[in-house]
C-alpha cells in the first residue's frame, strides 16, 4: 500500500505565496519522477512541474519563474514553491510519484489540495 499525503494549500492574495509539501509513505522500494499538477474547475488536470529523482527539473511555461520544485529523497517528499500567485493558479493541486513496490513501477496520485488566489 502506497499513500501520497499533500498539505500546504490554502487561500492566497495575488502576489502571495504558497508551500505545496507532499509525501509518499508505504511499501516503498524506490520512487523515480515526482511531480504536481492541477485541476482548475472546467479544465483537464495539467502538468505544473516535474523533478526527477537525480533532481532534473521542468516546468509548465504559465509557472516559469514563479514556481520551484524540489525533493528530499531521504523524507520522500516533493515540494512546490509558489510565488507571485495569481487567480489563475487557483486550482485543486494533485502530487504524482512513479513508484517501485515489491511487484512493479507505478503511478500513484495523493487526494489534492486547493489552492485559492483571491482578494
């Protein structure tokens, strides 16, 4: 059993800043890439960011310059940074990790946080 557990979303004013945290705990033997997308209400869930586990990093081009991620591979978390928030950021917030278990590599997904740019 794999669980991804994000924290860190909330209610922003534009120009905020928000931390995304999310850890994946369970019967791990390895994760590769880590990333986060999001899903705005009407809208397909979208890449945001992705970092691999050597730490190669990409990037949506509507958060370049605004949004960082990173990793602690000795906590299995992923981290997004976000700065310079604006309304259209607002949006449910999902973690993905391409996790090894005892069977095989797979993608697992955490529950979402949302994240509100509002004044």
């Amino acid at each position: 059993q794999v669980q991804l557990v994000e924290s860190g979303g909330g209610l922003v004013q534009p120009g905020g800043s928000l931390r995304l945290s999310c850890v994946v705990s369970g019967s791990i033997f390895g994760i590769n890439a880590m990333g986060w997308y999001r899903q705005a209400t009407g809208k397909e869930r979208e890449l945001v960011a992705r970092v691999t586990r050597e730490g190669t990093t990409s990037y949506a081009d509507s958060v370049k310059g605004r949004f960082t991620i990173s990793r602690d591979n000795t906590k299995n978390t992923v981290y997004l940074e976000m700065n310079s928030l604006q309304p259209d950021d607002t949006a449910v917030y999902y973690c993905n990790a391409n996790v090894r278990t005892l069977a095989r590599w797979r993608d697992y997904w955490g529950q979402g946080t949302q994240v509100t740019v509002s004044s």
